[in-house]
C-alpha cells in the first residue's frame, strides 16, 4: 500500500516564494526571475487566455457590454444568453447544486458529440467547483469508513497525488499499480492483477482509478488498452474512476484519446450495461486552462437508481459552483462555430497552442534524452514531462545526510540554482529506487527554451558535483 505520510507539500512551493520576493527586492542571483513550472497551470506559464471566453465572460461580468460595439455580435449574444440563465440575471446569484440546468445540457451535448452520438444524460452529470470536488464526492459514496478490511482504491504509480490524499483522507487504502516506463508508462492488465491480488488480507477494493491521457507520465491509452482495462473492471466487480482531463492535449503520432464511455458503450452488453463509471473533465486543463474558475464536471454511467439519489442528496448539500466557472465549461463545451464572427480568432488561437505544446513535446524529449543521466520517453498527451534521474551515489548520499529524497534534493538545488521551480517524482509516485522530476510543458516557446537551457546547465554542473 502506497505511504502518503512521507509527502511534505509546500515545502518547495515556499522556498520558490520567498526566492520570488528576493528577485523583486533586488537580492542578486544568477537569474532574473523564476520559471514556474510545478503546476499545470496554462495562464501561470504565461500562455494567454482564449479571447472568445475572456469576451464572454467579461459581458457577463458587466452587462453594459453588452450593447457596445466593442466587442463581436456573437459574443455579445451569448454573454446575453449565459445571463438570461442565471438567477436575476446575475453572475452574482447562485443555481442549483447541480448546475444550471441549460449548461448541464450543454455538456451532455458535447459528450454526445465527443462520443460519436452516444447519448448522454443531463440528469446523470454534476457540475462541480472542480473535478477534485467531484472525485471526491464519488469516493465518498465509495468508501466505507466501517468496513473491516478497508476500502481499497486502486491507483497509477506516477498518480495525481491530490486525489490520493482524497482517498487517505476518507479512510480507504491506496492500491498502487505501476505503469510501465519501459513501455512509455503503458497501463497493463498484469499489473492490474498483481496491484489486487497484493490487496488480499489487508483491504478490499472496490474502485479502479485510471487517468487518461495521463499525469503525470504523458501517455495516451489506446483503445484495446481501454477495452481491456474496462473487461477487467467487469470481470473483478470495480467501479471505475476515469480522470479525462487532459482529452484534448494529445500530441503522439497515431495517438487518439478515446473516452471508456464510449469505448464500454461500443464493447455492448454484458460490460456496457453493467460497468459503474465516472468520468471527469474541468476546465482547468486543455486549451482553456482557466484554473482560477473552478469548475468541472463528473458524469456516471450504469449507477443503481438508490445509488444516484444518494449523490444527488449529496451533492444537494453543497453550494453551487462560482457562475463564471460553469459558464466557462458552457464556453469549453460549446465554442464557437465555422461562420460565427468569432469562430476564426478562436480557431487562430486554439491551432497556436497546440502548435506551442507539440514543439515544446518535441524540445522537451530532444533535450532530457540528450542530458547524461536523464531518460524522457516520449510525450503522447497531457500537459506534463515525467523525465527520469539517473543519480549517482554521491548525489543519492547527500541527499540522505540533510534529510531529503534525493529527487526532492535535485529539485531543490535546480530551485535555488537554475531558478526552475519543479516537482520531485516521489510526491506523484515512484518505483523504489527511480527518481523523477515533474514539470509543465505548458509554456510559451520562449519560456521552454529558457528553462531547457537553464535546466541542461544545472544538469550538467549537478552530475560533475557528484560524479
């Protein structure tokens, strides 16, 4: 069972402020400011906001914009129809705890259309201030905090450890099962079965947490990889939590996302009918990256009827989700069209941020595999590099005598020295002995090249310290 006592969050974060502070005092350092790369977070990196949403948004914030001609006629129309929407006409009221309920359509919608005309129902979709908030609620459902053995939960080694700590927290077991880095972190059944039958005798587990595209090992599972995932859910009687966040930032060659709702619904009975799913986007990852908003969504599939009214008495206890973050989903779901005014900036911009994150994939493997000591397999989706370290004992040593990991160590010197503030892999996960680092390839072209150069000069300093 994966030990989550041993993460020590903020530490860096902290260390990273207060070198921020340092630089605007004007202390000297051998770089002007920090390059932000710990969190995956579009904005924070410097990309910059779709103009579409921002307009939309900013109408709906003050309506009076509405009538000037400032902005573009659809954009003033929708922020006209997102307002006819809200209670008293304000962003400022609430909506119900699901969502307004126009919006929750909206989404099913999109999902219909993701999905190759599946169908899909507003009434089995949650808005929620997050997809945190949302795969927290599920596990809560989930988890049994009376049960004797324990909850258990199955979980990727690397994972996103903000749902781990989820997980912990309710009382349940984490099950680690390990991606393969040999096989660019590919989900294998085997695996699967060794992670539950490790599991006998000290909990019982009930649920299969998947993330797809992934984070944060940058791979896109295949469609057979899904079927097969999914006929091993049916077959050992586990609820399925499928993180999908990252669905629009796949960059590999012959590499498509394809959604476990459609994939169990095309696999037809006994798993379409039978399998327990919950699916998970936000508009926080993807070419929104509007973080700040919060606000996702979670939609289930096959859930007992007794089952989805406890989640809506659940759900119904909470506050709604900020008006601005479900309007932005509405915006995500549901962007402009080919002949819209708005349609073809919308486009210009979606096109260059793709076009920044496959060059930054590209630089991002080109320049780790070229660095002695660092191996990056190849960056198929999401918005991470999960790059391995090969230290040496002298590195490994000196991190044990002041009391760090030693990839918390590499991060830390990287920080003070290289002014490249990165997460260290023992905080996602890790097998024993293998170290890593995280960081976002989600930045302007420019910023990449810097901490790419800034990063392969440290690098080397580093290995020649501790040779």
């Amino acid at each position: 069972m994966w030990n989550m006592k041993q993460l020590e969050y903020g530490a860096l974060a902290r260390r990273a402020n207060r070198i921020k502070d340092e630089l605007r005092q004007g202390v000297r350092k051998p770089y002007k400011e920090v390059i932000d790369v710990f969190q995956g977070d579009l904005h924070g990196a410097g990309m910059k906001p779709l103009t579409f949403v921002r307009q939309v948004l900013a109408a709906c914030v003050y309506p009076p914009l509405i009538n000037s001609n400032n902005l573009p006629l659809d954009v003033r129309q929708r922020a006209q129809e997102e307002l006819g929407r809200c209670v008293g006409g304000s962003v400022g009221s609430y909506s119900a705890a699901a969502g307004i309920p126009e919006i929750v359509h909206s989404i099913s919608e999109f999902i219909k259309r993701r999905d190759g005309g599946i169908p899909s129902h507003p009434e089995n979709i949650y808005i929620s201030p997050g997809s945190q908030w949302s795969i927290s609620n599920i596990l809560n459902v989930l988890v049994n905090r009376e049960a004797s053995p324990r909850t258990g939960v199955l979980i990727p080694v690397p994972f996103y450890n903000k749902t781990v700590l989820s997980i912990t927290q309710l009382g349940a077991v984490t099950v680690p099962y390990y991606l393969s880095e040999e096989q660019g972190w590919a989900l294998q059944v085997d695996e699967l079965q060794r992670a539950l039958e490790s599991a006998k005798g000290v909990c019982n587990p009930v649920a299969l947490y998947v993330i797809n595209p992934g984070n944060p090992a940058g791979y896109v599972q295949s469609q057979k990889s899904v079927q097969e995932v999914i006929r091993f859910a049916w077959e050992k009687r586990l609820f399925l939590l499928v993180d999908e966040l990252y669905q629009d930032c796949v960059y590999g060659e012959n590499c498509e996302f394809v959604s476990y709702k459609r994939t169990l619904s095309e696999m037809g009975p006994p798993f379409s009918g039978t399998v327990e799913l919950a699916s998970f986007h936000s508009v926080s990852k993807g070419f929104l990256g509007e973080c700040g908003l919060r606000a996702g969504y979670v939609e289930l599939v096959n859930l007992d009827p007794a089952v989805m009214k406890h989640i809506h008495t659940l759900s119904s206890k909470d506050s709604c989700t900020p008006i601005l973050g479900q309007i932005a989903l509405d915006l995500m779901t549901d962007p402009p069209k080919p002949g819209d005014p708005s349609y073809p900036l919308y486009k210009q911009e979606i096109e260059h941020i793709r076009a920044v994150l496959v060059h930054n994939v590209k630089r991002v493997h080109e320049v780790i595999n070229s660095l002695p000591g660092f191996s990056c397999p190849p960056l198929e989706g999401g918005l991470f590099a999960f790059p391995r370290l090969n230290l040496t004992p002298k590195a490994i040593q000196k991190a044990k005598e002041l009391g760090l990991q030693p990839d918390t160590f590499y991060c830390t010197r990287l920080l003070e020295e290289g002014g490249v503030f990165t997460g260290p892999g023992w905080e996602y996960g890790q097998k024993e002995g293998t170290y890593h680092i995280r960081f976002c390839i989600a930045a302007p072209q420019d910023v990449m090249e810097e901490l790419l150069r800034r990063l392969s000069s440290f690098h080397m300093t580093f290995m020649k310290d501790f040779s």
